[in-house]
C-alpha cells in the first residue's frame, strides 16, 4: 500500500507531504513523493526537443526529487521513495502512475492563495478529485502536525443516503485497522429568517424537522456500528448547524489527529469521484485534513 503525494519544486509549501507521512503512519504504508516537471512540445520532422529546456527539466526534477527524499528522511518510522516525471498536467500524470506504483490514496496540498488553515481546491486539484478513482486527501493550507501524528479520529460527513451508509462502511474498515475513533457529522446550513410576519416561525419548524431527522439518522447509523462490533465509547455524533458552511465547519470540536471524510455524490454513475455542491461546499470550508472518497 502506497500513498502517493504531488510533490513541487515551484511551491514553498510541504502540507500534502506531511499529511502523506500522517497517513502512511496510521496505516502502516509507504509514501512515494512524485514531482511533475513541464514537457517541452515536440518538433515536427527530425527537430528535437529544445536541448536547453530538457536540461532544465531534468534537472529541476532531480533536484525536487532528492529534496523531497531528503524531507521524507525525517520520518524514519515511515518508508520513503521520491521520483519524477515530466508531462503536461499534473493531474493527469499524478493519475498515471497510480497503478504503477500500487497507491491506494492521493496526497495533494492547498493552493498557496487561499487562507491558512483552511482547505484550498485549485484547477489542479479540482481536476485530479473529479478524475480519480482512488481516494483523494487535501491538507489545509500550512498543515503542520505534530512529528510523529497519526489519525486518530475519523469524521464522516453523513447525510442519510445510499452512498453515505456505504461510506461510513468502509470507514468503518479503517477505524477498526488504526484503531481510530469514529464520529459522524451531519452539517445543515439555518439561513438568516425573512422579517415578513409569520414567515420566520414557519422556518424555524422546517430546521427544527430537519434537526430531528438528522439526529435520528445518526441515532441509526450508530447503533448499526455498534452491531458490527463498535463499543458506544468509540463512536461518536454532532449536528453542526450554522449560517455558512465556514460557521457550521467551526461548530465542529476538531483536535489534532483529526481527519473528515467526503463521499461522492450518490446520483453519480461512474465510479470515481464526483462531488455534490453541498459536499464541495463542506471541502472548501474544511480546517482539517480531508479524505474525498469515490
């Protein structure tokens, strides 16, 4: 088992290759770091590539290879390789080697604009979650645990349908393997009520209905685990409820060890990941290590 981490020499930033290194820890994997340099167009007849830009791409490449080698040396309880690649999209070249090299996960970090502590999807990684048929982990922007973590808590967004009961499954499988905890959340969105007489009350009842639909869905989905052979104390449930979803992700108690876990969208056909806009939503506004999951 492998989890195989985007690796980049043009970004100051190590958050993807730390929560690899959580994450094989946890499981008892390997992490091989692949850094993805640019391929030069090729010539038309017997032109060749341009010797300059070659160079350059081997060299980058090697350089961010045995530099990432070098980060991954400083988790000795981890086995650790690095390589890499030349292509014109990450994403695409990233999904290449999957079956190459065995990986079970991806490792991706945060775009470098978006806030720090926060989840940031870009294009690249947009892509590569909607393409993959592995699951995916996003760190937050500046993810830095602890020297030696491992998950030692899984959430799992819950919503009460076919693919979410499926997930909290395999979840489930995960737990019971790292001897993690396991908690389901549930999050719903209370907008602001409109001032017009009489209408402010009748949302009120919706949310409530929708609160108590909720907690007795989680109420089922617990006591289906504990069936499975869960005690009660390693499970656990919340219902986070706010006017955003950035309010309703910082309802949530989160501590270090802590990862989320997104299913795909449960009327998607094709198996491989395929986010809902509520699921997006709650990825965007994650301040935790984050798993999507096909």
């Amino acid at each position: 088992m492998t989890c195989l981490v985007g690796y980049s020499p043009f970004k100051d930033d190590t958050c993807a290759l730390q929560l690899a290194c959580e994450l094989a820890r946890s499981e008892s994997d390997a992490v091989h770091a692949l850094t993805v340099v640019p391929r030069g167009w090729e010539a038309t007849h017997s032109v060749q590539h341009d010797k300059d830009f070659v160079d350059w791409a081997r060299a980058a490449g090697e350089a961010s290879a045995a530099e990432a080698l070098e980060l991954l040396g400083r988790h000795p309880d981890v086995t650790g390789s690095a390589s890499w690649i030349t292509a014109r999209s990450v994403p695409a070249a990233m999904l290449g080697q999957v079956d190459k090299l065995g990986a079970t996960v991806l490792a991706v970090g945060s775009g470098v604009h978006g806030p720090v502590g926060r989840v940031a999807v870009t294009s690249k990684t947009d892509r590569l979650v909607h393409s993959s048929q592995i699951p995916v982990a996003i760190a937050p922007r500046g993810y830095r645990p602890a020297p030696g973590a491992r998950i030692t808590r899984v959430t799992v967004a819950f919503r009460d349908d076919d693919a979410a009961w499926h997930l909290i499954d395999r979840v489930a499988d995960t737990c019971r393997r790292t001897h993690a905890r396991l908690r389901l959340v549930t999050f719903t969105i209370r907008r602001r009520p409109m001032v017009q007489a009489g209408v402010s009350r009748a949302e009120e009842i919706v949310n409530e209905e929708l609160s108590r639909d909720a907690e007795a869905a989680q109420r089922e989905a617990i006591e289906h685990l504990v069936a499975t052979g869960f005690a009660e104390y390693e499970l656990d449930s919340v219902l986070a409820q706010g006017a955003t979803w950035e309010d309703a992700m910082d309802s949530v108690p989160w501590a270090a060890g802590d990862l989320l876990v997104i299913g795909s969208s449960s009327t998607h056909d094709l198996a491989t990941v395929f986010l809902g806009s509520s699921a997006a939503k709650i990825l965007r506004a994650s301040a935790v290590p984050t798993i999507v999951v096909p």
